[in-house]
C-alpha cells in the first residue's frame, strides 16, 4: 500500500492531476484512480521502476474515475437524494466497504453511502470480516462474477453464487 500511494504521488504531478488508490482488491491488488493522465503515468512508472515493486499495472476501460476525489460533484448531487430518503434499521447489518466495518443504526448509513462515492474500497478488509463472522455463502447481484473472483482470491471457503437475472433470483427462494 505504501508503495502504490507513493506511486500515486509521483503520478500525481502534484496538485496538478489526480492520483489516488480506489480499490484494495486483496491478494496485493490494488486500483488506482484519477485523471487520466495521472493514471497512464502511474502505469507507465510502475513497469520502468522496479522500486515501486509492482508486478503488473495495467489500464481498465472504465467510464469514470470512481472511488476517488474527483467524483465530488456526484457525491453532491446524491446528498439531497440520499437525504431524502428514508432507511429503515436494516434487517441485517450493512458493510460499509468504505470502512469494512458493520452498520445497523439508520442515521449512520447515508454518510457511509455518500462517503463511499469518493472513498477507497475496502474489499478484501470487507471480506475478512466476514469471514470472521462465519459467513458461508455470498451473492453476486448484477452482471458478471467480477466480485466472487475476488472474494474467491481472499477467502475461498465462502461461495458466492451469482445472480443476474430475475431467473437466478427466483431460484433463491
């Protein structure tokens, strides 16, 4: 981590462009975010500077720099949005990734929400929790297994089904 951060710095030009690490995948992985720019400049220096010890850094094709401060603006426009709307005390606790930490109390959660729109995910700290909790089994709601590939590099004693259709979700009941 410290390695990636001080990458993010060098890429980062300073306060010129930004370079931030999004997304702590596990197993050393870990997505960096932030202009575009500053990114293709992190890649290119993590393969000329073995220093940085990094293995493989590679560009994802994504369509916004998420998880990163430059996604302020769309954490303002969901404030009012998420300040609008009513959450009742959850029937089971929320993981915040942001934090990998548990949530029951309402009031505690929009901020987490908005916190997470900006804020680096805590994936494979997310797992470990709750592995320690004893959890057997995870659901992949959306397209893809992208999430139970990375659950299954972190912890494989839980399985994680997926469920992408409203087909799959029937199945569960």
């Amino acid at each position: 981590e410290a390695k990636v951060k001080s990458l993010c710095e060098a890429a980062s030009g300073g306060a010129r462009r930004i370079c931030e690490m999004a997304n702590f995948n596990g197993g050393g992985q870990i997505v960096i975010s932030g202009h575009k720019e500053a990114v293709e400049e992190a890649v290119r220096l993590a393969a000329a500077d073995p220093g940085y010890g990094i293995a493989k850094a590679v560009l994802l094709s994504v369509s916004a720099p998420f998880h990163c401060s430059l996604m302020k603006k769309a954490e303002e426009r969901m404030r009012p949005l998420l300040a609008a709307t009513s959450i009742a005390p959850p029937a089971f606790p929320y993981l915040a990734n942001v934090n990998a930490k548990l949530q029951s109390d309402p009031e505690s959660i929009v901020p987490l929400l908005l916190e997470q729109i900006c804020g680096s995910v805590r994936w494979e700290q997310s797992m470990q929790l709750l592995k320690g909790l004893e959890v057997t089994e995870a659901f992949e709601i959306g397209p893809g297994k992208v999430l139970s590939g990375l659950l299954r590099r972190i912890e494989r004693e839980i399985k994680s089904r997926g469920v992408e259709t409203m087909e799959d979700l029937k199945g569960l009941a």
